[in-house]
C-alpha cells in the first residue's frame, strides 16, 4: 500500500508533500473530507505497534481537553483519534509495509531514504 494520510488544510503536510515529491501512485487522503474508518485505523496501527505512537499530543484539543493530566490507555487513543481527525499525528505516511508518522525533518528524510530505492 502507498497512501498519505493528510489534512489539505495543514501547510506543513502540504510542505511535506511537495518536498517528496511522490509517485502517483500514491492515494492522498484528506483525513477532514475523508474521516479515517476503524479499518484504516487499525491497519495504521499493525505498522505502527500503538495507537499511541498516532496520537497527537500537540492537537489543540488535546490541550483544551486536559489530556496530558489524564491517563490515557490504548483504546483511549483509538476513540479519539476516530472521534477527531486532529488527534492524528500528521502526516501518516505508508510505503508498503513501513509508516512514517508526524513530520519531523528525520520522518520526512526517512520517507525520502524508502522512496530512492
């Protein structure tokens, strides 16, 4: 599988995107117009080993909600990220059976490492 889970409204993903570059046959899934199924959730985290390591701890939400002061359990993770599209840690980006989750400059030039080969 090669598809990008992004928000078309994040000029980071954005940034993202047009610095890679991607082959078209990439999907491109605009998490806000196209909510994420439970499948696709799931699938995310068979690579990724966590609901966890998906969430994002810097969503806006996240911090008017009073997470961080909450303890959160896996399944917590899942509801929320399924709930509200910000609560994914963006971009998701699958290359077959890796994920490259968030857009640190180490994950974007870990992407770019996968996508010369």
């Amino acid at each position: 599988m090669k598809k990008v889970y992004y928000l078309k409204t994040c000029s980071t993903c954005i940034r993202i995107l047009k610095e890679l570059n991607l082959p078209s046959d990439y999907i491109l899934q605009d998490i806000k117009t196209e909510a994420i199924t439970v499948k696709q959730l799931e699938e995310m985290k068979a690579l990724a080993g966590s609901y966890e390591a998906l969430f994002s701890k810097r969503s806006k939400l996240y911090k008017e909600m009073d997470l961080k002061n909450q303890k959160l359990e896996e399944r917590d993770y899942k509801h929320y990220i399924l709930e509200h599209y910000t609560f994914l840690s963006r971009p998701v980006i699958i290359v077959d059976d890796q994920i490259f989750i968030g857009n640190s400059k180490n994950t974007v030039e870990a992407v770019k490492n996968v996508l010369k080969n």
